[in-house]
C-alpha cells in the first residue's frame, strides 16, 4: 500500500505541551471549598472577579467553571444594579 502523501498538520498551542510548557488544569474555587458561596450582597467577595475597568473576569482568567462563572456573573449584575458594585470606572470615581 502507498504511504500517505500529507502527514498530519501538527497542532500547536492546545494544550501548551508541545512548547515545552507544563500542563496545570486550574481548579475552580467554588468546586474545591463547597463552604464558600457566592453572595450578590458581598461586594468583597465578588472584588476578585471584576477587573480595573469594572469589567467581570472572563473564565479563562478566573479559573473558575462554567456553572460557577455563570453564578458569579449574574451576582455581579445583581450587586451593579443594587449600587455595591459599579458598573464603569466613572461612575466609580463619582462614588
Ligand atoms: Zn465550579
């Protein structure tokens, strides 16, 4: 039988283990520690995922699961809409 012509394009980046580097998989915060919970009135609680720009951190840079982000972001969007947390760094500074 005749070889194949076109070898497989390599893919890079996937999984980063091909640039040498190591594979760590991020845990979700709220998966690992059942105690902790996500509260819309905790606006401290909620501080790490929102960031300079009063912007909600996206998965990749929480860490966080989808079920559990989705929970965070509705909390936020409920705490913006009470006043805890602002929704621009204008409307912070004017606070
Ligand atoms: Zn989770």
């Amino acid at each position: 039988m005749e070889k194949r012509k076109f070898k497989k394009k390599k893919s890079f980046g996937d999984k980063g283990e091909e640039r040498g580097l190591p594979v760590r998989k991020k845990a979700c915060r709220f998966c690992v520690d059942k105690e902790l919970r996500i509260d819309y009135k905790d606006a401290k609680a909620l501080r790490p995922y929102i960031s300079e720009g009063e912007k909600i951190t996206p998965s990749r840079i929480s860490g966080l699961c989808s079920y559990h982000q989705r929970r965070v972001t509705e909390a936020i969007k409920r705490a913006r809409i009470l006043g805890i947390v602002s929704f621009s760094p204008v409307q912070k500074a004017l606070i």
